[in-house]
C-alpha cells in the first residue's frame, strides 16, 4: 500500500517540469499567430474597424500573454525548485 501512496500520490521528480515547458511553448505559439492574424486582419478592415472588433482582438491577446505568463512563470517555479 505504501508503494501505490508513493507512487501515484508522492511528489514527481524534475521531468516532471516538462509539462510546464509544453504548455508554454503551446501558448507562445498562439500568442504569435493571434497577433499576425489581428494585424492582417486591421491592415485588411482597416475603413470598417470599431471598438468593439479592437478591443476583442486586444482582450483576446491579453488573455494568451497571461496563459502563457502563467505557465512560462510555474516552469520556472517548477525547476527552480527541484535543483
């Protein structure tokens, strides 16, 4: 029983930190493509852009830097610690 608690329940070691590095590229890619894809979307509706279409692709934006933040910042946490 002790070996199924530690196994399953114990504390991983440093690979686990890998999936934090996944993660971060993941949104970093998404961040990159989010904002080409806004700035060819302006350049291409530049006469009918509004607020609303603004401010949803800067909101849009915001929240992938902060997933990709977040993750980039446990990875570090992640690593740190384990050394």
């Amino acid at each position: 029983m002790s070996d199924f608690m530690s196994n399953y329940f114990g504390p991983l070691d440093s690979s686990g930190c890998l999936y934090f590095l996944i993660i971060t590229v993941i949104f970093f890619i998404g961040l990159v493509s989010v904002f080409i894809s806004e700035v060819i979307f302006i350049l291409q509706n530049y006469n009918k852009l509004n607020f609303r279409m603004i401010s949803a692709g800067v909101l849009l934006l915001f929240n992938i830097f902060l997933a990709y933040f977040m993750n980039r910042l446990l990875y570090s946490m992640c690593v740190k610690s384990l050394t």
